[in-house]
C-alpha cells in the first residue's frame, strides 16, 4: 500500500499540468531509466492531482510548472 508521505503531492490546473506532461515527454527515457513513478487523478475544475513518487533524481522543485 502507498501512503502519502511516499509522495509529493501537487494539485495543477490545467496549464501546469500540460507543462508536466510535456516534461513527462520530453524527459522520458531519463524518468524511465531512474524507476520515476507518478499517477494523475482528474478533480473537478479542470485540475489534476498529480503524486510523485520519491525518487533521488526528481521532484516538483525540478519540473518547470510556471508560464
């Protein structure tokens, strides 16, 4: 079982979400070849919930979320 202290845990709207995806993308074969692993739950409001595994080579500070 996960428990949330597995994890950080961020709430996006849709814009920073889709600039999490793009990172996803574009880091892919980095985030695979470090065992990086997250979920997404759609909220309402168009917003997204997005868990981040810990993982030594990244986290949410790494990921550039603003415009």
């Amino acid at each position: 079982m996960i428990h949330e202290s597995d994890c950080e845990i961020k709430v996006l709207t849709r814009n920073e979400f889709r600039k999490f995806d793009e990172y996803v993308s574009t880091n892919f074969e980095d985030l695979y070849k470090n065992k990086v692993a997250y979920d997404v739950t759609y909220l309402d409001n168009d917003t997204f919930k997005v868990r981040l595994f810990h993982n030594p080579s990244v986290s949410f500070e790494d990921i550039p979320l603003a415009n």
